[in-house]
C-alpha cells in the first residue's frame, strides 16, 4: 500500500458549552489546529504517484475560506465542533473529491490529535 499525506494549518475559536462550566474548553477558546489527510493506494497512477500534492490544493482553499480566523460554532451551527467532528467533516469532505482519501487527523494542540478512518 502507498500512503502520501499533507498538512494544512489554520486557525479558528470554538465553544464547547456542553461541558461543565468548570471545564476549560467550556469557555470560548482559541486554536492554531493543524490537519493532515491522507490518501492511500495499492498501485500508483499513470505518473507515479497515489495523486499529485497540488491536486489538494482545493482542500487548503475550502479550509481558508470556510474555517480560517472564524468561530468554528457560527460556521458549522453547533456546539461540539470537536477535533473528532472536524477530523470526520474534513475527511467527507475530501472523500467527496479524492477517492483516495483514508484519514484524516486533526491537531488542536502539538500534543493531541484526531483521526478519522472509516
């Protein structure tokens, strides 16, 4: 199995008022989030590759124009707009246009991820 990735970067607030309040992800909050997909593939195309990087150049484009410097909340019309969502959501989202697609991770902090993999 081939297996390339890239990591995309941006950042974004989030609320998680479902937790006690005591809790602090309760409060609003911010986070320079990073996401990393990957494709995968058991043979490599025409050119040698499971997909050309710059193909996942609309990824980075929807993640600026739709998350980047915006309270994640308000964009997605809810209040548990967790790594995990985000890690599923992105992932449909790039399932949607690369067949390819195995995972997605996202970072919220350099010492926490979350990984989507149906």
């Amino acid at each position: 199995m081939f297996i390339i990735s890239k990591e995309f970067a941006f950042s974004a607030s989030h609320q998680l008022s479902e937790l006690p309040e005591t809790h602090q992800c309760a409060r609003l909050h911010g986070h320079n989030y990073l996401v990393v997909v990957e494709l995968s593939a058991e043979t490599l195309n025409e050119t040698g590759f499971v997909r050309d990087y710059g193909e996942l150049a609309p990824l980075k484009q929807h993640i600026d124009d739709t998350m980047d410097h915006r309270h994640l909340n308000d964009v997605f019309g809810h209040n548990s707009v967790t790594a995990e969502f985000l890690a599923q959501t992105l992932y449909e989202w790039c399932a949607a246009r690369w067949p390819e697609t195995s995972a997605v991770k996202v970072s919220e902090t350099p010492k926490t991820w979350a990984t989507y993999r149906p």
